[in-house]
C-alpha cells in the first residue's frame, strides 16, 4: 500500500517516549483509549493557530511547536489542572521533511518534560494550521474557574506583562532594539511562553477565580468579570512590566502592550483577603513573581487608577474578526 | 468590549439543548471539566476537515456539519464506543451569519439525536476548515481494535459499500444520473453517512477485530492486516453493492469504488467461527444488513477471489498527500 499519509504520520508521531499508565491505547487505532484516574474531573481544552494569523509564516518549526503546546497548556494551567493528554490535527501544504522533523522533535521534547503523551490526532492536507486537544486531571471539586470572584478580593497576575508583544512587534520589524540581549528576551517571551501549570495547581483552594492572559489582561479580565457579575478597579502603577521592557519602548506603549497587547500566557486570578497569606507561601518557591494589581468591585465594569486617581483607558483585547 | 469573536461564538453554539449529567463545565470556562463515569474508558479521536480536499467548497453548511460529525462519530463506532461529548475548531475565512446559523442548528439538531454535547472549541480566521474532538465511553477491556484478528476469522462489512464515491462523482459531475431519486440516493449516502454507532457497541465480545471504512475497504482492511499481523482473502462477488449503485454504474466500477472509494463509513469486523450465531442474533434488529464477505488468512496481504477464483486487483485507498 503505497500510502504516504500513514507513513508520514508513523515516522514522525508515532513515539512513545514517556508512555503514561493512564493510557491503553494510544496512536494508531480507531480512538485512542484512556483510564482517568479516580476522584479526578477531566479537563480539555482546543485551540486552532493558523499561519500568518496566530503566527508569521515564516516561523521556525520548532518554535511553533512550543508555542502551539504552550498555548494550550496555559488553558489548564488556569483551571489549575495537570496535563496528561495531547491530539494534534496538522494541516500542511505539502510533505516537508525537515520541517516535520524539527517541529515534531521540538514537540515531543516539550511533551516529555511535562509528562504528557500525544494520543492521536489527523494529518490532512491544506493551508497551514493545527489544532491541539489538551486534556488534564483536577481533583473533584478543586477546579478554578472565572465565576467565582466577589467583591474585595484582591486581583493578581504572574510574571511580567506585555514582553510577547513588544517581542512580536521585532519579529514584525515595527519595533527596533538596539541591544540584541533585550531583542532576544522579547522575542523569546513571544515565541516560548511558559504555562504557569505549577502556579495553577498551587492556586486551588485559594484563589477564588483564574484565566490565562492570551488576549490581553482587559479582555481576559473581562471574562472574569461577566462570570463572577463583579466590576474591578486595575492600578496601572501596579502592573508588572519587565526592566527590558521599560527600557525598549515608551511607558505608555508598555501600558497599552501590558494591557491589551496579548499573548503574555501569564495567569490573573482573584484571591479573598483572608488567602492572600498562604498565596504567598503557595507561590514562593515556584521561581516566578506574582503581583497584586487592583481589587473585584461590586459592578461597574472595569476601572483603571494611576496613582489611585481614576484615569480612562481605551483599549481592546485581539479579536479575530475585527480589525485592531 | 466590542468582542466580537467572543459574541459571535456564544451566539451560534453556547447552547444547552441537552445538557449531560457527565458535564460538570461546558463552554465558557478556559477547560470544560467533565466527570466519567466509573469502570469505562475514555474514547478519544479526533478528525479535521478542510475546503476543497473533504468537502466541495460549495457544500450546504447542514450537509456539512452532518458530515463532519458523522466522520467522527464512525470512529468511536469502530471501537464499540458510547458518544459523549465533542470539541468543534471552526475557522471561518469570514463571519457569515447564515452560514454560521444552519450549520450549528443541524449540528446541534445532530448532537441532540446522539445525546451528546458540545463542552468547547475555538473560531479562528482562516480558510475554511474544522476540527472536530470527538469523545466516548466503552466499558472497561470491552473495545474493539484493529489488532485482534486471527487466521480462520470471517470478515464482514455493514451496509452497502462504495455509495459514496458515486455520490461524490455525481456532485462532481464526473457521473451523470438521469434517474433523479438514484442520484439523491448516492448524493446523500455521501453527504449523510450514518455512523454505525449501534453496531460498534453490538459488537462488543462478539468481534475479534474492527475499523471504520474511511479511506476504503482495501486500505482500511490493511490496517486490521497489519496490527494483527495476518492476511486476508476477498471474494469480490460478496461485496454489498446497492441496486443503485449497480443501476447507474458497470459492475467494474461499482467495484473499484467499493474497495476505494472511501467515505462510506460502514464497519469492517472480523468474527472468529464460534461467534457467528451471535453475530447474527446482535446485529438482526439494528436495522442495517451486514455481509460476509472473506476470511482472515495466516498471511500472504490482502488478495481477491472472483467465484472462488484468485483474481488481481490493483486499488488504493485515499491518500492525501499522494496523487490519486
């Protein structure tokens, strides 16, 4: 059977480098066949990049691979979940040797060191584009999620915002740093941002709401707001911007990156007073700042301060199907 | 937020028609959270469809969505499987709301008949193409699998085979049918194939061996082949061919397209001698004939007989990524 389709696939994603308990079956049947371990709720999550939209055209195989799984990690570290899972459907405009060789070697580098094991996915045939379903394990009942936030807690982010579009912006040539260890830091926080799964986990029981940042913190805040029906007040003094950041662009273009720019893949989440304690000592040795930004008001929709006086903001996270 | 991917999504699918007691999350958290059920396994696959290669670009979006989860539901038939819940990645070169309106009102009409859910998904811009995750449950050690097949094994199909690829032709008009009620016939065993969901699960205990015919007879039998590491003989004069079919082509062609046809989305299974009595009784009243149509051999490929006499066919499968 001269068929190139299953070969190809075969040769490229038929490994089983760190082959988990929980899976009976793996690639290469009608399904894959899975065992969810007990007193777990199962998690899943999709997301489609296509190219020149989600990433440039041109963009290395490998760090397409990083970014493709690190997005859809983001997605479960925000409910405080453990991947265990990962389908992939490839659609390519041709048979490309090296390019699969080198975006596959990359992939199965990043599913190794989270423990995870790819479990099926398609190879079709098209303009660029994937789609990866993620799948992941939360204690019954321990799950975050964007309804639960009320009125006083205090809203927090991890990491630094704003990096992956400044370093987007290089990529795109619309931005020019000098210093090729800044260019380099930007790009990187572009092209390998880092799921905050281990802050996720840390986070259950004591944040009482979380997202990842994928489009901009005043939209995936405003996902928290319209679940919870609360309002916030974000301190623009308070948002964390990186040193390498600051020193590359205007303050008010760090701002409007930090805010509205996307693709940080940093987590914001809410925690009552009463947690904000243990938050530090849950997050303490996971190697990564954290920063409370603002406070859940009872409505009004989202406010912005500077220096505790009141300031309008007009911005707009990414949307696919409006124009920036 | 003027949003309006996120507006347009919730509009069409955050729809709860028949919401599951397994869903403890659906859509509009970062992970839908699902809870499965005790002593079953999880089913997974996942399968992508793109314009122009799986489906004509001018396709009616209800026939579309039919399709699409069609394709997927015949996965979790071929492993005896239970539908459960599915993930859809539409990407929409534009927001057409008509377009966007039949095709969830059929599949959600579809999801509705399989008492199944949708718990996520993502809408990007690009070419028009989606992914569909499809989710299941099957008790514990009962699923089917392409790999269990032994010498002396009868193999069987469901249904009638090659429909499809003169449904296609037809809608190609590369065939040309005067007989209006045959054309519609074809056309729609092509647009509106029927998972053999009910058959999968009869199946369980009773067959040594199954798969989906997506890419044809030929080539998907030699997937059974492989993992079990037999052989196979066909006596082409088996082979379920409806009246239609037969009618509107010659017999050499109505053939061809039953071993290569592809998209027929009926069940090849293999069934050891003691469990044809079985057989017979499980699947007598799920309303579609199955047929006998050779055995498994020790080894030797796939080979054909014509009235018990060796004949040589050569007949591949779709392949994507190999001209036809």
């Amino acid at each position: 059977m001269p068929n190139g389709e299953f070969s190809l696939i075969s040769r490229y994603f038929d490994r089983f480098p760190n082959a988990r308990r929980d899976v009976v079956t793996g690639i290469g049947d009608d399904c894959a066949l899975l065992a969810v371990p007990d007193k777990q709720w199962l998690a899943i999550s999709t997301d489609t990049l296509v190219s020149g939209i989600h990433f440039l055209a041109d963009i290395d195989p490998r760090d397409l691979a990083c970014k493709a799984l690190a997005v859809n990690l983001s997605d479960l570290a925000a409910m405080g979940a453990d991947p265990a899972w990962l389908t992939l459907s490839l659609t390519l405009p041709e048979v490309n040797e090296s390019w699969l060789e080198a975006f596959s070697d990359s992939l199965f580098e990043r599913l190794s060191y989270y423990d995870m094991q790819l479990i099926g996915g398609d190879t079709t045939r098209g303009p660029l584009s994937m789609t990866l379903g993620i799948h992941g394990f939360v204690p019954v009942g321990r799950a975050l999620r964007r309804s639960g936030a009320q009125p006083g807690d205090w809203i927090y982010v991890t990491g630094t915002l704003g990096d992956s579009a400044a370093g987007l912006a290089i990529l795109q040539q619309k931005l020019q740093v000098c210093d090729s260890r800044q260019a380099e830091y930007l790009i990187s926080r572009h092209l390998h941002p880092t799921p905050r799964i281990l802050q996720g986990q840390a986070l259950r029981g004591l944040a009482s709401s979380a997202i990842d940042l994928s489009d901009g913190l005043a939209s995936d805040l405003g996902h928290i707001l319209k679940a919870s029906g609360c309002g916030a007040r974000i301190e623009l003094s308070r948002l964390p911007l990186s040193g390498t950041l600051t020193a590359c662009v205007s303050h008010e273009q760090a701002l409007n990156w930090a805010l509205a720019g996307g693709e940080d893949y940093e987590l914001c989440f809410t925690v009552p007073e009463r947690n904000r304690g243990a938050l530090d000592v849950a997050l303490g040795n996971l190697g990564v700042d954290w920063r409370c930004i603002g406070r859940i008001t009872a409505a009004g929709g989202l406010n912005y301060s500077m220096d505790d006086k009141p300031v309008t903001v007009e911005l707009k996270g990414y949307d696919h199907f409006t124009e920036q």
